[in-house]
C-alpha cells in the first residue's frame, strides 16, 4: 500500500510516521519549496504526547521544550483564580509540553527523513485537485511557479493541508464561509525572565475587554537565563482579515487594552512591546462537515476539522487523527473501508470539540468569575466560586477534549 499525503505540517508528517511504523509505505508533498521552522508556540498535552511517545519523539521534544507543571488562572486584576498540576505532575503517564511549533516542525521532519528516507518528502508541490478510479488516487501537483509538475498516483490520499485545502474545497465546493467567534487573536514571542517557577501555563482575564493566554517555550537561551515565552492576546472586535497563520500584527490594533495588566509577577504590556515576533489571525471556524471521505480520500487535521484555536486542540486533534488513520489502514486492507472507519472514529469526536470550542471553552473558568463577579475585583474567590465548581469546569472541557486522567488511563 502507498499513501499519498498532501501537506507537510504538523498532521501531514505525524501521520507518515505513524504509517512508517505500522509498515505502510507514505510520501509526503508539501507546497512550500522548503519546510521551514515557522510560527510561534504550540501546547502538546498528554494526549499528544501519548502518540508521540509512541513514535519515540518525546526525548528530542523535551530537550527543546518546556515540561509544564501548572496551569493557572488570574483575572485581568491579577488576582489568582485556579491552579491545577499538568501533564506527569498531574497523574498522567505523559508530559505536557510547551513547544515551539518550528522546534516541533524540525523533530517531525528529521525523524521522517531518517525513517521513511529523505526522497519521502517532496517539497516545491502544491496541490490543485484529485481525480481517483476503483483502483487508485491521482493528484496534480504545480510548483512555486505555478508550472504544472508530473501527477503522482497512490492508494489513498489524505488531504493534510490545512485551512485553506484544495481537497476539502474539491470535496466540498458549496461550503460556507468561516465562522466568526467575534474574537481577535494576536500572537507573540518574547525573550523574557522567568515567572514563577519558569514551567506555568497562565490564562488571565476574559474577552471583555481582553484576555491572554501566556507560557514559555523555549529555556535558557542565555547566560541571564532567560526564556522565550508565547503569549496570545485575544479582544472581542467586529473586524477581521482572511486567516493566515503568517499575517503580521499591529500593536496599536490591541496594546491599549493590557496597558494596566502590570502584576507582581509579571509586566505584560511590557512583555508585548518587546516580542520578537507578532502576528494576527482571527478566531475563526468551519460548521462541521457531514462527511470527510470519498472513496480513497479524506481529510485530516485543519483540512478537516478547522476551530477556534483554543484549548491546545488544533495541533493535538491532528496527531490523534493520525495515529487514528494509521490503526485503520494497518487493520483494514480495503482502503475505502479504513478510511470510512477513520472518519467513524474521529468526526463525531472533533466535531463535538468545534462546538464545544464555541460556548464553552477551556478557560470558561474565567468567563464564570466574570460574570460572576461584574468585572471587579474580590476580596477571596471562595466568597465567588469554590474550588470544587472551578475543578468540574475544567476537567469537563478536559473531557470533551479527550485529555482526561481517566480516559488517558484506560
């Protein structure tokens, strides 16, 4: 068996491992003329690092990653919320991981150069559409340039190509428009010193008027010991530009609403204005599609399932879609068969976490306090909300999501 995937991000080359490994043949085709370490930070939880564990990754991603210890949230006064103990110091058999995605990008890559050999992975081919018999799929392919390039010919194609697939659309051509959340993100780098204790995923305010989520991803990256932390701002606003993971932000659109988030523990107007990098993309999504599969091809990924990227789900649907397809196809010989028994695992599940994602995200712990609260400060949060609400608030979403401690467990 051959297959074919198109896309070469996160999804494309964990699915062309995880097929290497149950000895099924894959050639990744990536549009870009080279893979590259773009973007900025990415949250791999414990369901994430399951599967990568599993491809023997986890060693090479904690050398460049930061093991968290915490999750934690404040209001936009500062004032702490909730806290609960993530990844090994939680009970999981697996770490939860800080990463930069072009870190992780790079341990994908290497490892499927050096399993799968380095001529499995085609850069330069971007592409422009399918057609398929009973018996195999080909695709058409241009480079850069735009010139056509020799199709290519598989046993299925999987379309990993993200937000902007040519497959999906091919499959779907009458889709609607993205959904607006009504939420604009920006998203950030900067080299900064430690808070806490260096290993904190903080979530602090709510939408009105602002909310951040901030984690480092990168340690000692010099003698000051320094790290590199990612920070997301996100701010309700009627106005948004079509999504781009690489379109460059404006401070002045955002800074004004954390000019006054200056806490003990960190100065985060501060630590805005001194990003490396800075970029802006709108919370967008897709209503979730009736069907992935059409014979020998489907979808995976954000080709598939586009959310809201919130609660760390976008990078880890996809590795869970890729290890999910792998199991099918290693245990089904009738292509078509296994990637309708693909799709009948993972559509119900990642449509689930697309609608959840809208009215009840995983930091709507601080949504309660705020409205709860009125937006004001608190004398002690028990007088707001126990501890026991904020725990079944949270392990609820972690639930949805499929990062449970139970469910992991068994």
């Amino acid at each position: 068996m051959e297959v074919m995937i198109v896309g070469g991000g996160i999804g494309g080359l964990t699915l062309a491992l995880s097929l290497q490994k149950v000895g099924i043949a894959a050639r990744v085709f990536e549009a870009a003329p080279a893979i590259q370490a773009l973007g900025v930070g990415v949250s791999l939880l414990p369901h994430s690092t399951r599967v990568l564990g599993e491809l023997g990754l986890n060693e090479a991603l904690a050398r460049v990653a930061v093991t968290t210890t915490t999750t934690t949230f404040f209001n936009r006064f500062g004032q702490h919320v909730y806290s609960e103990s993530t990844g090994r110091q939680a009970g999981y058999e697996w770490p939860q991981f800080q990463v930069h995605r072009g870190d992780l990008q790079m341990i994908l890559l290497e490892a499927c150069r050096e399993r799968l050999g380095a001529d499995r992975i085609v850069a330069g081919h971007r592409c422009t559409g399918f057609t398929q018999t009973p018996d195999g799929v080909t695709a058409s392919f241009v480079d850069p340039a735009d010139n056509p390039l020799a199709p290519r010919t598989a046993d299925a194609l999987i379309a990993c190509d993200g937000l902007h697939s040519v497959i999906r659309k091919q499959l779907h051509p009458g889709e609607g428009e993205p959904v607006y959340s009504g939420v604009n993100m920006w998203r950030g780098v900067t080299r900064w010193k430690p808070y806490f204790d260096g290993a904190t995923y903080v979530r602090g305010g709510w939408l009105t008027p602002g909310k951040m989520v901030i984690y480092p991803i990168r340690n000692a990256l010099d003698a000051d010991g320094l790290q590199l932390i990612n920070w997301v701002a996100e701010v309700t606003t009627p106005r948004y530009e079509r999504r781009d993971w690489n379109r460059r932000g404006r401070l002045e659109d955002f800074i004004g609403v954390f000019e006054d988030w200056r806490f003990d523990w960190l100065d985060v107007p501060a630590m805005i204005r001194a990003a490396d990098t800075l970029l802006e993309f709108p919370m967008v999504d897709q209503d979730p599609l009736p069907w992935w599969t059409q014979g020998r091809v489907t979808l995976l990924g954000d080709a598939a399932h586009p959310m809201v990227p919130r609660g760390s789900n976008g990078a880890g649907q996809a590795i869970l879609d890729a290890r999910a397809l792998a199991a099918a196809l290693a245990a089904e010989p009738d292509v078509p068969a296994a990637l309708d028994r693909y799709e009948t695992e993972r559509r119900p599940a990642t449509t689930n976490i697309v609608l959840t994602n809208r009215k009840t995200p995983p930091d709507a712990i601080l949504k309660e306090v705020y409205e709860r609260t009125g937006d004001r400060p608190f004398r002690h949060i028990d007088d707001v909300i126990s501890q026991e609400e904020l725990a079944a608030i949270s392990n609820g979403y972690k639930r949805v999501a499929g990062y449970d401690l139970a469910s992991l467990s068994r």
